[in-house]
C-alpha cells in the first residue's frame, strides 16, 4: 500500500506578510539611496561653489597686500632719490623710505638701484631671527645697507642701522657687501617698463621670508625703486580658508612650485645655507599630487582614491600674480565632505526604520485577518474532500 507524501507549502499568512515586508524594505531602501545620492551631488557642488568663492577669497587677500605696495611704489617714483648721487643726499631722504614702511606691514624693505651700480635699501628689523642674524644692536630697528663707488669706481659697501626715530646706533664698513642690481631681473624688466613689474614669489635671502618684489622705474628714468612684499601672511590665513579639518590648500605657480600653504615648515626646503620654495611633489601630500596630475576643468569637483581614502579635488585659478598660470588647489577628504550626507542617511534610516516597524505590525494584523478566512476555507475543502460533510460551510469575510 502507497501512501502519497503529504506536500507542505508556505503558510499563507506566513507568504502574505513576507511580501508585504520585502515590498516595504525594497521602498525604503530605494527612498534612502535615492536620497544620499542628492545629498552627495548637493554636497559635491556646494564644494564647487565654495572652491570658486575660495578663489576669489584668495585673489582679493592678494590684492589686499600687494595693493598697498604698488600704490606706495608709484609714488615714490616721483621722489628726488633717484635724482641723488652720493649718500648723504639719499641718506636726508630715509624717514620718507622708513615712513613707508611702517605704513605698510606687508613690506620688508625698500631699495634703490642706480644705473651706476650704487644701491640704497632700508630694512624694516620686525622679526627676532632676522635681528639675531644680522647682529642687530638691541634697539635697532631699522638697517641700511648701501653700495656707493669711490673715486676708483671701486664699491664701498656699508651698513647703518638706526632706532625708532632714526637716530644713527651703529656704522659698518662691510667691504665684502657687493650687490650688482643691474644683474637683477626685476631691475631689468622695470628698466625696460613704464609700469610696476612683479616677480615670481621667491625666499628672500636676508629674511627668510616668502614673498616677491615690486619695481618701477623712476619717472625721471635715473633710478629703479623696489619693494619686498612679504606673503607670509597669505600663507598663515590659508589655514582659515579650510572647509573641513583636514582639507589641503596650496597655491601653485605655472612651474608647479608651491607658492602659499599653510605649513611654512613643509614650504621651505632647505639647501645647505639658502632656502627655496618647495615644488609640489616635495611638499608630500599626495592628495593634492594626484590631484595636480588629473588636471580637469577649473571649478569642477574631481572624485578619486589615495592611499585608499576617497578623496574629492578642486582647482581653481588665479589672476593676482605674476604667473598667467597661477592656481589654487583644494582636496577635500571624501568622509568630511560627505559627512553631513552620511548624517541625513542614518536620519533618514532611523525614521524608516521606525515607520517599518509600525508598518509590519500593521501589515501583520492586516495579513492575519486576509489569511483566516481563506485559512477556513481550505480546512473546509479538506473536510468535503474526505467526505466529512458534518462541518459548516462558508466563512465570514
């Protein structure tokens, strides 16, 4: 005798319930994709936006230490000191020299180049090491230093440094100070130009300091006049600009060297007495390495790893120096940027998560009460199927 295996299948109740529950966590899971993805495309172009914003922050603080220079520059090229041809006479005209330096901060010193080969500066002694270094007396605060020629053409070099009110602390000869302006190219170029010239920025060499030269020829064509602008500041401000904690900035010229960061100790590279600017692959931040190779277009957010981290990248360039090619290059770690879409997700998946719970216990009673009938009906049809016709048919539905 064979006995046919008694088949089991998925409770109704048990299949009507799944189905609702699948249904809501594909419509929850598609609600909070759909969602992060427009938090992540508005969080990308935000950055974009700020990036372009962070451009222009960057050109107007620029202008905001060079302008000063240039316009203190234009007038001093209508000063008699170019007309001077000894050091006595350049020397009466020295509180105009220290006046504007101390109008300006920005500036570390102010010189005069003749065509004769004699020069004038006048360094303003703000910082200790530049002090320490040239063995400034305690009061000093500012130092000349000039070259004047003999009755052989033979340089003199000398240096002078005075106090607050220019009263003279201490003379040096220096027979070893020789300094040729003419070889210099900002002489050069502002000898051949009616309006400011500005050079690439550069370490000065007396200072340390980073920063570029302002020149202009003298209206009367005797002398060049030229300034040191010191960026330092720019560089120390950038810090400021970040958008997130461990955003990198750096401003880069057209050779790919590293014009402002916020680090002054990774921007210099030292070279056994002298100090230059560092190029940005010794700058060690792969981010914005990676970033420099990828290129694209200015304002866009580029998205890419380093390292294994996601990192998003932004270059913006800028108008204010001397290089057309100018840029500033922004990297932003993927985790930060996206942080605040990550927020709204969890948000998001928390009050789905509450209103699924709700909804299955719904849907749970709602599948209860479809499946008790039909559960019935099915007992009912078995009972008929065995000839048990004692039972009641028909439910209440």
């Amino acid at each position: 005798m064979t006995m046919k295996a008694k088949r089991r299948g998925i409770p109704l109740q048990v299949l009507l319930t799944g189905a609702i529950i699948l249904s809501m966590l594909v419509l929850a899971a598609s609600l909070l994709i759909q969602g992060y993805r427009g938090v992540e495309a508005a969080m990308v172009s935000a950055a974009g936006e700020a990036a372009g914003q962070l451009g222009i922050t960057v050109n107007e603080r620029i202008r905001r230490l060079l302008d000063p220079a240039q316009n203190t520059l234009r007038l001093l090229s209508y000063d008699r000191i170019s007309q001077a041809d000894n050091l006595s006479a350049r020397l009466e005209r020295l509180p105009v020299l220290v006046e504007n330096l101390r109008a300006n901060r920005t500036l570390s010193a102010v010189y005069i180049g003749y065509p004769n080969g004699e020069f004038l500066l006048v360094r303003a002694l703000n910082a200790a090491s530049v002090r320490e270094k040239l063995k400034a007396p305690p009061k000093a605060l500012y130092l000349v230093q000039s070259q004047t020629l003999d009755a052989q053409n033979v340089p003199q070099g000398e240096w002078r440094f005075y106090d607050d009110q220019l009263q003279l602390l201490q003379r040096l000869d220096m027979p070893d100070y020789h300094f040729d302006a003419r070889q210099r190219g900002w002489y050069q170029e502002a000898s051949a130009s009616r309006t400011t010239v500005l050079t690439q920025p550069y370490v000065f060499f007396t200072t340390g300091e980073i920063g570029l030269t302002l020149a202009q020829r003298s209206v009367d064509g005797a002398a060049v006049i030229g300034m040191d602008a010191s960026v330092n500041d720019l560089a120390e401000e950038m810090g400021d600009l970040r958008q997130t904690a461990h955003t990198e900035l750096a401003v880069l010229d057209g050779h790919d060297t590293v014009i402002a960061y916020p680090d002054l100790s990774r921007l210099l590279v030292r070279e056994g007495r002298k100090a230059r600017l560092a190029k940005l692959g010794e700058l060690g931040v792969p981010s914005l390495s990676r970033l420099a190779e990828i290129g694209g277009q200015p304002r866009m957010a580029q998205a890419y790893r380093v390292d294994g981290e996601n990192w998003y990248g932004i270059w913006v360039p800028l108008a204010s120096f001397a290089s057309t090619q100018a840029r500033v290059l922004i990297s932003i770690p993927a985790a930060e940027l996206l942080a605040g879409a990550w927020a709204t997700l969890l948000q998001q998946a928390l009050w789905g998560g509450v209103l699924l719970l709700v909804l299955l216990l719904l849907g749970s009673l709602i599948g209860r009460r479809i499946a008790r009938p039909l559960n019935q009906l099915t007992e009912q049809l078995g009972a008929l199927a065995a000839f048990d016709f004692a039972r009641p048919v028909g439910v209440n539905s």
